[in-house]
C-alpha cells in the first residue's frame, strides 16, 4: 500500500480540482491518520494478544498432556503405535519450545502485561491434566515447576487483562484528536 499514492490514480489527477493539493493526500498527513489510528487501537490490540498468547500456551500445554496420555495409554498394548506417537511428540514438543522462546521474547518488550502461564479449556476435563508432569519447555523456559488446575466454566469466556503498568497512550490520542478538530 505505501507504493501507492493519490498520484498513481488518473482518474483523480484529471478532476476539475487537484485531489493531490488536498490536506488529506498529503503523504504526512495520511501517515499521521494511519498513526493515529494505530495508537487509538493499542489497548485493544494488547488485551486481545494477552488473550491469544495465554490460549495459545493453552493449546501447547493441552497437546502436551494428550501426547503423554497417549503415549501411556499404548506403551504395553500396542508399542509400535506409541513409538509413532512419541516421535511426532518429540517433534512437536522442539516446535512448541520454539514457540515458547518467541513468547518469552515477547513478555520482555516495553507494555508488555500479559503473562505466560496456562490457561483451561471451557469443556475439557481438568482431571487430564492430573499426574501428568510438566512439559519441558514449562520447566526450563518459564520456570513452572508444579500445575495446579483451577477449573472455572466462566474463565476465558469473558476473559480479560489488566493492564497495570501499560504505557499510557490516552494523553497522544487526546492530542491528536484536539489537532484534528482544530
């Protein structure tokens, strides 16, 4: 989109008046629009990430705890199977490890408020989870040594994030809101 301009449009350049002489094709002036839009959104992009960062962990932890019961369920009747599943565990466990990095990488830039642990599923039986250890990515890159399940059928339905500590984008957007109108 930055290759194309007001400019580029023919049928604006032949108008009985210049569009491209306008305030609002001018190049600085759409970049501050774009800014000011972008900044106006930041709160609500930040919780809906917190939210998608603590279901993804929720996803990885669930693939986790399937793949160990599987494993279990057929390491005695049918050991082929539950050697083919553990590879595919073991691959999927490096690409969740992968994952985990980028999330912790994540946590550490400035506003970050979200946080890095587990959530549970609305619908999924929490007592999976039970005498299952953590995966290693838990206990290595977060630093989880031990789980305890909290089940609430309301939790994540309505899930939101405080936003304690954020950096406080009110005072731009309230400025360039007054520079607009004036």
């Amino acid at each position: 989109m930055n290759a194309v301009t007001v400019a580029d449009f023919d049928l604006l350049r032949d108008t009985w008046q210049d569009v491209r002489t306008l305030e609002w094709a001018q190049v600085a002036n759409r970049e501050g629009m774009v800014m000011y839009f972008g900044i106006k959104r930041a709160k609500e992009e930040i919780c809906r990430l917190n939210i998608e960062i603590r279901r993804l962990l929720t996803f990885l932890y669930d693939d986790y705890v399937d793949h160990y019961r599987a494993v279990t369920r057929h390491i005695v009747t049918n050991p082929p199977l539950a050697s083919e599943i553990s590879a595919q565990w073991s691959y999927r466990e490096r690409l969740h490890e992968t994952i985990v990095k980028r999330l912790i990488q994540t946590s550490r830039l400035p506003g970050f408020s979200g946080n890095l642990f587990h959530g549970q599923r609305i619908g999924r039986d929490p007592a999976l989870n039970e005498d299952i250890p953590p995966p290693s990515w838990a206990t290595h890159l977060l630093g989880i040594t031990t789980v305890e399940v909290e089940y609430d059928d309301e939790a994540g339905a309505g899930f939101t994030q405080d936003l304690e500590g954020e950096v406080n984008t009110d005072i731009f957007v309230e400025l360039l809101e007054d520079l607009a109108i004036r």
